[in-house]
C-alpha cells in the first residue's frame, strides 16, 4: 500500500553513527535487563483498565438503570477519558506494531481505534507513514494540514483571521475527535487514495464500507442505545456524548499539538531536489518536545506521549518503557550534538505552544532592501 507521489528524502550520510549508537545503547538495555520492548504485565494491566473506562459507563448507560443527568454526563467523560487512554496508550502502541511481537495482537487491539469511531487504516498512513516520517514537514505532514483558519507551519498560508487562532483553536481542540469519527476519516481516506495508497484491486471500496460500518456500529453503542434506554429527553444525552468528546478532543490535540508546533521545534523544508539538510533520526529530534518527563500519573493516562521524542526515534518500542530509555536518548543526543527539547510542565508547554500560534497567526513582515 506504498504511495507513488514524491516526497522528501533524507540524507544518508549524516547521523548514520548516531543513529547505530543509539540503536545498539537501546538493545543493550532490554538486553542487559533482560525484558522485551514489547508490552509487559504492567501494560496490560493498563489496556485493562482503559478498556473498561471507556465501555463498562457506556454499559450502564445502554442498560437503563441510569436516571439522573449529573450521572449520564458524568459517566459519559469518564467514557472521554477512556477514549482517550485507548487512543493515545493502546491503539497507539499497537499500530505501531509495538504492543506485541504477535501481528495477531496488535491487529486486533489496533481495532480498539475503531471502536472509538476512528479507522485504523486511516489512520496507519496519516500517522504512521505520513507524520512520523515527514514530521513538521509542510505539504508532506499531514498534521500540519489544517483548514484554513488555523496555521501550524510558518510556510502555510497566512490569514488575517490567524491573529486569534490562540484563542480560539481550543474550540477546535474541542470538536476535534467529532470532526474524525464523522468527516475527516471520509476526506482523508479519498486524499489517500489519490496519494496513491488503497491501490490494489477494491481496496478502497472494502476499506470505505468498513469503515462506515464501524462507524455505525459505534454511534450506535455510544449515542443511540443510551438516547433510547435513558429516561431524558434526547439532546441532553447527545449533550452529554458531546461532553465526552469534548474531553478526548481537547486531551489528545493538546498532547500532540505540544509536541512539535512549540517555537523551539524546526519546520524545515526539502531542497529543490527533494532532499532535507539531516538524516531521519536528527530530524525527528528536532521537530519534536518532550514535556512533563517527571509526572508519573501524566505519563501513565497519556499513553508515555509526554516522551514524544522518545517515541518518534523508537515507534518499535512499546511506550511503557520510555521513561528508563529517556536518558539513554538524551546522553546519546548531547555526545553528537543534536538538540533534545523538553519542558518541565505540562503548563510550560501550553504556554510555549500558545507563544508558538501566537507567531504563526502574527502578520508576516515584510522584506525590507
């Protein structure tokens, strides 16, 4: 399922000793310790408990034993936060290919994702291929692919409307996760088949009517179900099922935005032969932050994404380990010279990345001779 357009090369040259240094310090520490890069008993524990956040409350809403409206929305954002442990520490890790060895496995957990009311096919390019390896890349990231009223790259387009985008995206944080179960999973899908991807013989077709069918399946569960066995009127449920996105929305746009749209991250941009000035693996720790790296409980409900650099040079690894590899990655980067962002805070973060919209929505100067 390759894609024939063109896209940025890197170089093959530059980095090649920091990339094999680090590979090996890594497989030296699981080897030493004697432990897998996959999954562990923890781990599982964890699905476990994700899972159940985000489907034994829609149980109970889908049971009719649920009447007053404080419990159906609050039962309703713990399904958020479920939502978004799934999404952002186990579908994540599994289409990775990182949560087990066993293919089987992380198929099936990858379907967790659709679930949720995503797709998991989509969403293997739009992340997997196109962001981790184009990361901050404009016209080839597809993160930095926004409508036009917001602005994530200094080399888009710049409107006048791009002034408040600091203030406003927050809304658009928001409705995110209910712009991808309904729409952009549709509009992306169409925009990768003309990429080049879903080429073989009724693929796309097989993959547009699985997804609708997943879709149905989940708006069935999530939102009809408890219109019809909760004894209120229906817009305060689909109220309370917005609130739920309103949650997950906000969670995980956050956590990816603060990862790389941050003033201290790097946009660069292919040569007019195509090619970036460093290799894959200093270019990812260039666009990328880390943030928080001391907040355990952080760390534990946003599926390890606070080590996001860790995560980009290590999809392989599954994220339950980023915390013991952070060093190793952070020493090897200062040995060779190559930047290795983070921030202290969750809060330091959020406000770098505000100062960051801020100048992307702020007029561009003109040249002056």
């Amino acid at each position: 399922m390759a894609s024939t357009s063109d896209n940025p090369t890197f170089s093959r040259t530059r980095g090649n000793d920091f990339s094999k240094v680090l590979r090996n310090r890594v497989h030296t520490y699981f080897k030493s310790n004697n432990i897998s890069r996959n999954a562990n008993r923890k781990m599982v524990i964890k699905t476990v408990i994700m899972l159940s956040l985000f489907f034994v409350p829609l149980i109970l809403l889908g049971s009719g034993l649920i009447t007053s409206i404080w419990m159906l929305f609050a039962l309703y954002i713990i399904c958020g936060l479920g939502m978004s442990g799934i999404g952002m520490g186990v579908m994540h890790d599994a289409i990775h290919g990182s949560y087990s060895k066993n293919k089987t496995i992380n198929r099936f957990l990858g379907y967790t994702f659709n679930m949720i009311g995503a797709n998991a096919q989509v969403w293997k390019i739009q992340h997997n291929v196109l962001h981790h390896t184009y990361t901050n890349i404009d016209a080839a990231d597809d993160d930095l692919n926004a409508p036009f009223f917001l602005r994530f790259s200094p080399h888009a387009k710049h409107y006048w409307a791009h002034q408040f985008q600091h203030i406003y995206i927050w809304f658009f944080y928001m409705i995110s996760t209910l712009s991808w179960i309904t729409t952009k999973d549709y509009v992306r899908l169409k925009r990768y088949k003309g990429m080049g991807y879903f080429s073989e013989k009724n693929e796309y077709a097989k993959t547009l009517v699985s997804m609708t069918a997943w879709k149905v399946l989940y708006y069935t569960y999530a939102l009809i179900l408890p219109m019809i066995m909760v004894p209120h009127a229906w817009w305060i449920v689909l109220l309370a099922f917005l609130s739920m996105h309103f949650v997950t929305g906000l969670l995980v746009s956050t956590v990816f935005q603060i990862a790389h749209i941050m003033p201290s991250t790097e946009f660069p941009l292919p040569n007019e032969e195509g090619a970036m000035k460093d290799d894959w693996y200093t270019h990812q720790l260039v666009t990328t932050t880390n943030f928080a790296p001391g907040n355990k409980l952080l760390f534990w409900l946003i599926g390890g994404l606070n080590f996001q650099v860790e995560h980009h040079v290590l999809p392989d690894v599954c994220h339950i380990h980023y915390r013991e590899l952070a060093n190793i990655v952070s020493e090897t980067a200062k040995e060779y010279g190559i930047p290795y962002h983070v921030k202290k805070s969750m809060g330091h973060a959020i406000a770098d990345h505000i100062k960051m919209l801020r100048m992307l929505g702020a007029k561009p100067q003109l040249a002056t001779s």
